[in-house]
C-alpha cells in the first residue's frame, strides 16, 4: 500500500503538525530501553522537552543526546559538550548524557549510534519551517 512505503516517511515527518512515530514491525514487542536524541542544535529541544521527560518516566530510560560531527563541522568537540551539557541542563533532562559521534553522513552516523546501544527509539527533532528555509539550514530529519 502506498501510504506505508518508507519512501512516503520524509514527507510524513517534516509536513506533520504532530509527532511521528515509525516503527519497524520487524523488530517485535516495543520497549524503549533508550531514547536516542539527535541533535544539530539549531532546532530547540525546549519544545518538546517535556514530552522527553514523560516518554523517559514512563519506560524509566536514559537519553543519549547525540550530535553528529561531519568532516565539514568545524566546532570544536569542547565547544560541542559544552553546548549538549548546557542543554540537557537548560532543559532539566534527568538519566541524560551528551555524545558526539564522528562519521561523515548523518543519516549513517545516527544508525550506527544506536545500534551500539541499546536504543530502543531514535527522536529526530523537527520545525515547521517552510522547506527553502531547511534547505539552508540543513536539519537532521529532513
């Protein structure tokens, strides 16, 4: 059916007004061991940093927020865990911890991350922004 190929999953996500979940069904019964957040810290985690702290209540897990460091990012790893340590605070996350990880494709580098642990659901953080404005900004979910 159409309107579940992967393919049709970008557009679901950046356009939706609420929250997306896509989950494979290939990997059984959902538990969240871990909630992996990526990050590019140009898209606020203020807004939905609430509805983190209860999904982490509720399954009583960790948050690994994680900023992908490509060949071209030229910051500072210190810089960097600075910046991830000042947002887990700013945003009262508890059971949070900061990781980069080098690699140079986003996409891959937020898979391989969590394949190494044990992620139970990867949290791609979104705006409304029109699509020209993303295109410049270059956002993790889109």
């Amino acid at each position: 059916d159409e309107a579940f190929e992967a393919t049709q999953m970008p557009d679901v996500i950046s356009r939706s007004r609420c929250p997306v979940l896509a989950v494979n069904s290939d990997l059984g019964e959902m538990s969240i061991q871990e909630l992996v957040v990526a990050t590019n810290f140009r898209v606020p985690l203020a807004p939905v940093s609430e509805g983190l702290a209860r999904l982490q209540q509720r399954y009583n897990c960790p948050i690994r927020l994680l900023y992908i460091k490509t060949a071209v990012d030229l910051h500072p790893e210190r810089d960097l865990t600075d910046i991830g340590l000042k947002t887990i605070e700013k945003n009262r996350l508890a059971n949070a911890t900061f990781h980069i990880s080098k690699t140079s494709h986003i996409k891959k580098g937020i898979m391989k991350f969590a394949s190494e642990r044990p992620a139970s659901l990867i949290v791609l953080i979104t705006s409304n922004h029109h699509w020209i404005v993303r295109l410049f900004q270059g956002q993790l979910a889109d």
